[in-house]
C-alpha cells in the first residue's frame, strides 16, 4: 500500500475552536497521535467541513461567533452520517449549565478547560474505540433481523391429548440434534431446557393451556455438546369443536446472538470497559433504588467514596498502559475481596454492594443492614487492607494505597449526588491528613480542620517572626548559557520542622487571606535583594516574582508596586511579575487595564505554565505580555514523548509569532536543553543549571570559576 493510500485510512479528527492557539494546541497533540485534522473556526463551517470530508470524531467548543458549538452539534445531528459520528464539546472547567445543555444537544461527551493534554487522545481513541463497537452490534442486529424475516422458522406441532410431538427439519438444526436418532416427546423436549429456565417454560405452556391463549418467551436449551442456545418460542392453542385444547402449534428461532449483542449494549451502557465494574450510571441508577428502599423501610446506607493515592504518578511515571492495567488488578483484588468476605458481612449485618468505577482511579462502594458507625467504619478498613495488597503487572510488583471518604444516608443527605459531593469531601479531608486512611463527613470541625487552624496561626507568625526566606533559581539564555534572571521562590524556616516547602503552606496561606501580606512581603524582599546585588556590582539582571490571585486583583497593588520599586530603588525594568492563566482570565476588563497600567511603570510581565489553562490567543493578543513560561510537565520527558514534545514546538511558534519570550521549565537534562534549543526556546530554567539558591549561595554561584567554565561549556555545547 503505497503512503497516499495509508494517510486516507488514519483517524480524522474536526476540531471546531474560534481560538487559534487552541486549535494549534490540539492540531499539534493529535496529529503526534497519528490523527490526521482539520480546522473550523466556528459552528457553520465545522457542517461545512463535515459535509465536504465526514469526519470519524469532532471535538467542538461551545462558545463561538456565528454558530455556536450547541447549534452546531444540533445541526449535525441532522445530517446524513451525522447522527453516529462522536461530538465532544469543550467548555469550562466549572461551567455545569454548558455540561448540561452539551447533553441536551444530544454530544457524546464532552472536556473542560483547561484540556488535560496528555490524556486527550486517550479519550479520543475510547470513544473511537466505542463507536466501532456500536457499528459493530448494529450491523449484527441488521443481519439478524434480515434473517429473522426470510429465514424458514423451525415449527412443531404437539398432540396434547394423545401425547405425540412433531418437529421440522429446521428445529433438529436449531437444537443441534440428529433428526434419525433423537425421539421427540414432551419429556425429551424438557430435558434440553435449561435447568434453570425449566420452571418458566413449564408455567407459559401450563397458562396458555388453562386459558386458552398464545404463549411466547425466551429460554436457554443445552446442547448435545453441553454449549448453551437462547431460542424464541411462541405458540397458539388448536381447540376441538368442544371449545377444548386438543393441540399446540408453535416455532421456534435461535437468538443467540440477537441475546449477545443485547447483552454488549448493556455493558457498554452500564459498565467500565477497562475494570468490568459498573460504571457512574449504572452506580446512581443502582444507589436511587437503595435510597428509596432504605426510606420506605427505615433503614441506613452509607457511601464510601475511594480515591488511589498519588495515582497520576504511576502514569506519569510508568505509563497510561502500566496505569490501566494496575487499576484492572485493584478491581479485581477490591471484587474479589468483597465476595470472600460476603459472609462476614452478613455476619456484622453489612451489607456490601454495587461496588463500582466513578472514572479515574475513583471508586464508589454502598453498605446497607449496618447499625452503627462502628461497622462502617470496620469494613472501611478491611477495604484499606486489601488496597494495599500487591498488585502484580509483568512479574512486577505495585503497591498503592487509597483514601476515603463515608457520607451516611439520610443524615448526610438525602439524594444520591448530595451524598457523593460529601463522601468527596471527607475523602479530600482523609487525603490531607497523611492518605491510607478514611473519614467519616461531618458539618462539625474535626481534627483534621484543628490541624489547618493551628497551620494558619504558625504561619502568622512565621511572618512576624521573618521565618520566611526566599531562594532564587537562575534563568539562562539557550544560547549563550548566561544567566539573564533569577525567579524568586519562597521558603519557610520553621524552627521545628526546618524547611517548609510552599506546596505545603501556600494552600493555607490563600484559604485565609494571608497570601495577600506574604506575597507583598515577597515582592518587596525579592526587589530589595535585586538592588543589593546591583549595588554590590553584580550584572543587572532580571528578578521574576509570582503573583497569587488574592494579591493581583486587590485593589491597591498597582500603587503597592510602585511603592516597593520606589523604596528599594530598583528600575521597572529589572521586575519580572509572573501570573497563572487563571489570574489574568478574572475580571477581564480590569484585568487588561491593570497589566497596560504595569507596563506603563515599565515593569515585563509573564505568564506561568503556560498550556496548562486556557492556551487562547485571544488573550495572549489582548493582553500586554512579553514572556510565556512552558510548563514543566511538557517539559520532563522531552524529546522522547512525542505529545510533550509536540505541545511545546506549538507554544515556541505561537510565542514566536507574536513576538513574545518563552522559558522552559524543570530542564533537568541535556537532551532537553538541545531540543528546547534548537527549537527556538528563549531561556532555560531547572536543575541542570542550577536548584533554586538562597542568598549567600546566589552571590558564590556568580562570582565563581565554576559557573564560568560551566557558561563557556555550555557555549561549546550549544554550538554543536
């Protein structure tokens, strides 16, 4: 086959997006993906589009000039060939009216912003993936109702006052029997009945003899080689002048497969392809009828919501194929566990049932039958037992743990989603207090909530006290190996525990206002340490300082600015400010008139991980920026990940085209240093150069003979 006739059989994905950067975004992460693409800025040409090449998947935005992605995804649904393709709409993370009105526009499915790349094509290839297999059972339905109709249907007729039986040739075929050697009677007949379906049979033949009326139903009969056939039977009754029974008459008709593909449906409806276990619909369906049970009788049901812990690095690290199939083996182990241990639930009156997979590593269990929190609690810890049995992948042994989190009907609500939000949060709350453990929801402050207290009061003050320090880690032109700035990253030095990472305490710090004295206390102390460096003749360079949230948007900070720029003497020029796409996409119109009013001072201004969030260049031309910062996460298996890769490769273009910087971050190696190199990236930040330093280290770092054979060396190696 030659490479023309390969490319017009790969997987052609629309992708409908009115942003740019979007569309080039997802363009670059498919196409890596072996997807070939094309582009429609909005709603009417995306049914153009799709009327011209008939796409194998769509993944549309919702919110688009012209047509929007609902009026679009209607439209298509009109068309021929459009009915079955897979729509994903993409909306906003919390935008739960969008999510509702996609399934109203009868979507598949859809993804939130900001897109979480490195899954994207999974989610693509599963619905692809979906679809062949609903061809697939459609196809077979069709054949068989084709069948179903011209075929000659197997007759008998039974002689119920004279006990005699006849069938065609085409009932000995259907039951896989020798018509020379097999006799037929009523009793013989029976015996090839499932012994399960016996009774059923026997009670519709039984009824329509009593009251004189057909009979049809569905059973399963047993071959002569012990394998399992579903047959449709239907019968009338032949009554004598008398008005009595004398015979029936019937057919029969092999639906074995018709029962199968029913059978597929259903799964793929109800249950997870990848664990078995029921899925979220089948799991909210199953949990209404126990709550409406549970009402009508007066009894109690708890929802115990797992989450795997530090699950996303088992993918990260080893791989989605590695995370598949350790998720497989936890649901196995958790299944297998719950039917072992069946009568020793109901030895405690527990009750375990509809264990089921949410999406994720999230997984969902209900107990009924219990009178105490007591019992709840002891098979939450048996659950946690049996998550940390070992998981065996290739001859290689996993361990992971898992949280949870218990939500009690009817007292901690009274409907199914009211008891999943709360089974979440308490899950979150267990997560928070060290994993491998399980809380119980509660509207009172617990211990874990005390802890967060105390932290809060800590960290007050720490700032009093000047517990907090900063280090600052280099950022080094691709090029030439200079250093061309430092970002300043803030630690605290906590007299007991030593070095407090911000991971730990930022959290905190926004929850209860605090992030607005620490990060002022940050940009005045990262400002001062600038000019004192300057003044002891170090090279001007670059200081970059993070912005929260709570600290941009409040209503004094450009003033604040300018007074710290002011009282430490340092020039606007040498101030960096990096912001979050999250920040800077609140309160858009103040938003653009405060970054044009801190480009007035002079001052650069930098978006952080950039890619992760929204990655639209409707922001990126609207906004007075200079800097786009590649997330590490793009950055950490580069060049090797082709996904990784290909994302970044877009980000330099699109920064490149409109004229701003980009900075890699967490370069650790030397491969990625020339990739990011040689695909035109700016500046270079992480541990190949450097850890972030605190002071005294910063001024021996500059001043020493190492860092300048290391500058020349690496001017060598970039040469190469």
């Amino acid at each position: 086959m030659s490479d023309n006739s390969q490319q017009q059989y790969k997987t052609l994905v629309l992708v409908v997006d009115d942003d740019p950067a979007q569309r080039l975004l997802l363009d670059a992460t498919l196409s890596q993906a072996g997807m070939r693409v094309n582009q429609a800025k909005n709603g009417a040409e995306a049914i153009d589009s799709f009327k011209q090449s008939n796409p194998d998947i769509i993944l549309m935005d919702i919110k688009m000039p012209v047509m929007d992605g609902l009026q679009a995804c209607q439209q298509i649904r009109q068309l021929t060939n459009g009915k079955d393709v897979p729509i994903v709409l993409i909306t906003g993370l919390d935008d739960h009216a969008s999510i509702q009105q996609a399934f109203d526009a009868d979507a598949t499915d859809f993804i939130t912003k900001p897109v979480n790349w490195p899954i994207l094509t999974h989610r693509v290839r599963y619905l692809l993936k979906a679809r062949e297999n609903f061809y697939a059972l459609r196809e077979s339905q069709t054949r068989l109702s084709d069948a179903q109709r011209i075929a000659s249907l197997g007759n008998w007729d039974w002689d119920v006052v004279n006990q005699k039986m006849e069938w065609s040739d085409q009932v000995f075929k259907v039951f896989g029997l020798d018509k020379k050697t097999f006799e037929v009677t009523k009793e013989t007949f029976f015996n090839l009945v499932h012994p399960d379906d016996k009774q059923s049979v026997i009670q519709a033949i039984e009824k329509s003899l009593t009251q004189l009326k057909p009979y049809n139903v569905d059973h399963r009969i047993i071959l002569p080689d012990g394998s399992e056939r579903t047959i449709y039977e239907q019968a009338e009754v032949v009554l004598s002048s008398q008005g009595q029974a004398v015979r029936l008459q019937g057919t029969v008709q092999d639906i074995t497969q018709r029962k199968k593909a029913e059978h597929q449906i259903q799964r793929l409806a109800y249950y997870d392809t990848l664990t078995g276990l029921p899925n979220r619909a089948h799991f909210k369906e199953h949990a209404k009828r126990a709550l409406g049970k549970a009402k009508t009788e007066g009894h109690k049901v708890a929802l115990i919501f797992i989450d795997l812990d530090a699950f996303k690095r088992v993918n990260d690290t080893l791989g989605h194929d590695t995370g598949d199939e350790l998720l497989k083996g936890i649901a196995k182990n958790l299944r297998n566990h719950l039917r072992v241990t069946d009568s020793v639930s109901k030895t405690d009156l527990v009750n375990a049932t509809c264990l089921s997979r949410l999406g994720g590593d999230e997984f969902t269990l209900l107990l009924d039958g219990f009178n105490s929190a007591n019992e709840v609690a002891g098979v939450a810890r048996r659950l946690l037992d049996q998550l940390g049995q070992p998981v065996y992948i290739n001859d290689q042994e996993f361990f992971i743990s898992g949280s949870m989190g218990i939500a009690n009907y009817p007292e901690d609500g009274e409907d199914v989603d009211t008891l999943l939000k709360h089974a979440d949060i308490a899950m979150y709350q267990a997560k928070k207090r060290g994993q491998n453990d399980f809380q119980f929801y509660s509207r009172q402050l617990n211990n874990h909530t005390r802890e967060r207290l105390g932290l809060e009061s800590k960290l007050r003050k720490a700032l009093e006290r000047d517990e907090l320090v900063l280090h600052y880690q280099p950022q080094v032109s691709a090029i030439s190996g200079e250093v061309m700035g430092l970002e300043a990253l803030i630690r605290w030095q906590d007299p007991e525990k030593g070095l407090v990472p911000p991971g730990q305490f930022i959290p905190v710090a926004e929850e209860s206002g605090l992030i607005k004295p620490i990060g002022e206390w940050v940009l005045q102390t990262a400002c001062k340490q600038a000019r004192i460096w300057q003044q002891k003749g170090l090279k001007p360079i670059r200081m970059s300082v993070n912005l929260s949230s709570h600290q941009f948007h409040q209503k004094n900070f450009i003033q604040q600015v300018r007074n710290i720029l002011d009282s430490s003497g340092l020039a606007a020029q040498y101030l960096e400010l990096e912001m979050t796409e999250s920040v800077i996409m609140q309160q858009l119109d103040k938003t653009i008139t405060d970054l044009n009013r801190l480009k007035d001072i002079g001052i650069t201004l930098s978006i952080d991980d950039f890619g992760t969030g929204y990655s639209s260049m409707s922001y990126l031309k609207r906004f007075p920026l200079d800097t786009l910062k590649i997330d590490r996460s793009f950055v950490t298996d580069i060049p090797g990940d082709v996904s990784g890769a290909a994302i970044t490769r877009a980000i330099i273009t699109l920064a490149k085209s409109l004229g701003l910087t980009t900075i890699a971050e967490g370069v650790e190696k030397q491969d990625q240093l020339s990739f990011l190199r040689e695909n035109g990236c700016d500046f270079i930040q992480g541990y190949y150069f450097s850890r972030p330093l605190p002071v005294k280290e910063v001024e021996v770092f500059f001043g020493s003979q190492k860092f300048n054979s290391y500058q020349s060396g690496s001017q060598a190696y970039l040469q190469d």
